[in-house]
C-alpha cells in the first residue's frame, strides 16, 4: 500500500520562522486532502515519550481485576480504564468490537474547582497506583496539549483568521489522551481499532512503531501510515472538518490487529465545554447549526460505548 499521500511536515519551519508561509501552504493541502500530516521538529522530548509509554506499559501489565477498578464506566467523565471489548468505533459493524485496551486521563484539575460542578465532562482523574504515573502523564498531557494549540495558530492563519483566533477556544479543553495497547495476533482475530473518524478538534497520535494503523483517504483504497521515529501523526477530527464548514477533512482510520503489541498516545483535542463551534468567518454559508463542544462531544461518546457513559 501506498503512503506518499500522508506528507511530513518539519513544525520547525514555522516555529523558527524561517519558512512559515511555505508551513501553512503544506498544511493547507493535507488538511483539505488526506486530513493527515506528520509533524517533527515538535520540541517534546523524546525521553518524555519514552516515559509515558513505560508506565502505560506498567499499568496494562497489572491483573484485570486491579485495572478494574479504574473502569471507566465506573469513574465517569470519560476518564478511566477502558477494557477489551468495551467499544465499537465502527458504527457500520455493530457486532464488532475494538480489540484493544485503554486508560484515559483528561484535563488535571484540583479537588476544589469549580468547573467539577458547573460543566460537563469534568471530572477527577484516576491514578493507578504505578510509580511515576501521574506525574509523567500529567506532563506529557501538558506538552501535548501545547503543541496543539500551537498548531492551531498555522491553521487559523491557512483559514484567514487571526494566528490566536481558536486559543480562546482550546485553553480549557475537554481534551482526552488515551493509552492504548493492541494484543498482537495472526490477523484473524477481528480488529484492533474499528473504521472511524476522530470526534475533536485535531488528533495528535504518537505510536511505538508496530504496523497497523490505516487510512482511507475519500473514495480511495486503505493506506499504510508512514512510520517517522520520533514523529507524530496529526489529523483533522469531525468537530474542526464541522467548525470549517467541511473545508478540511476528516478521514476515516483503523487500526488492524497488529502481529506483535501495539502502543501508542493518542491525545484528543476537543474544544472548551463552552466553546461555540459554528461555521468559521469567511467559510460560506453554515451548513450545521451551531452546537458547544460540550454537546457535540456527548453526542459522539453516546454512539460509542456498547455500555454508556454519562457525562
């Protein structure tokens, strides 16, 4: 399978200045073409990477019964462990479940904030009792987070708009990382991840390396992600293709059942609770109506979990 219509971009082009016109015209065509991008030159120092991913490895090592009980569907709010079997992202299968396992966390927040009480999807994190935990996936959420909404200033200036016109909108966010591991197998075994589209904002995933994850740019044939040692991979979710009118792309992915374990991040970008997502100035006329982030985030987690969550 081809992998010449995912592009790699250097984020350090726009960040040093020495290229940030050529930067956004690049990512103007994967974000209106295939909806992903690979991103080096990041900053996000690899030996966090390594960290995060090591004590991902520590909790999914322990017994089920002690990963029990983070489940998610105890601690709410979208945080927690997720186990085998618990999720169908490909809505055209309902029978299918993803054969994979997760831990979410979500923005950190003090036992006394306000925002616990007066909006949606907030909530405490749960933190396994694995060394080193929830300080190093506290700071990698942190840099990841970041680098988002960096991002977003490139694609607010390929839009016409102000470089800070979405910060507002993405420095409370109800943004999700996910720790996933994919048991290997021979292929048989049905699928890691099913066919889906991401629900934020953008996604920006980091994986281990082990082959798996595919794309299916629209009206094409399934392709290979390229596998870049140190990158990530970027792509626009369905709450920014709707937030620009469809002018960028939201591209359906999966991930197959891998031949050895699968690891990787996935950080979610939704938006603020509250932020307001409606068709972008200069985009046409709006072809959905406005709804929140809040909302549209609900709307999407419901038709998820073969058990649902509540907000």
């Amino acid at each position: 399978m081809s992998t010449t219509a995912i592009p790699i971009l250097d984020w350090s082009r726009f960040t040093s200045g020495s290229d940030r016109d050529g930067f956004v015209s690049d990512l103007s065509s994967a974000c209106r073409g295939t909806g992903f991008f690979l991103v080096t030159g990041h900053g996000i120092p690899q030996s966090l990477i390594d960290k995060t991913l090591a004590v991902a490895d520590q909790f999914f090592a322990l017994p089920s019964e002690e990963k029990a009980k983070y489940d998610i569907r105890k601690v709410g709010n979208n945080r927690g462990w997720s186990g085998p079997g618990t999720e169908n992202l490909d809505d055209s299968k309902p029978d299918q479940v993803d054969r994979k396992e997760a831990f979410n966390t979500g923005l950190e927040l003090e036992p006394d904030d306000p925002r616990l009480t007066t909006q949606p999807f907030r909530g405490m994190n749960a933190w396994p009792d694995v060394p080193d935990f929830r300080e190093t996936v506290t700071t990698y959420f942190d840099a990841v987070h970041a680098l988002g909404v960096d991002l977003h200033r490139a694609i607010a200036l390929d839009l016409g708009l102000p470089e800070d016109y979405f910060a507002p909108s993405l420095n409370e966010p109800l943004a999700t990382l996910r720790m996933l591991r994919y048991p290997g197998g021979d292929g048989t075994e049905g699928i890691g991840a099913g066919a889906h589209t991401d629900y934020g904002s953008i996604t920006l995933l980091y994986s281990d390396g082990e082959p798996g994850l595919q794309v299916q740019p629209r009206g094409k044939d399934w392709i290979e992600v390229p596998r870049v040692p140190g990158a990530f991979i970027i792509n626009i979710a369905d709450c920014l293709m709707r937030w620009t009118n469809d002018i960028y792309v939201s591209t359906p992915h999966r991930v197959l059942v891998p031949r050895n374990p699968r690891r990787s991040l996935a950080f979610f970008l939704d938006p603020n609770p509250d932020a307001l997502i409606a068709a972008l100035p200069g985009t046409g006329e709006a072809k959905y109506p406005p709804i929140t982030g809040a909302e549209y985030l609900k709307m999407r987690l419901d038709a998820t979990y073969t058990e649902k969550i509540t907000a």
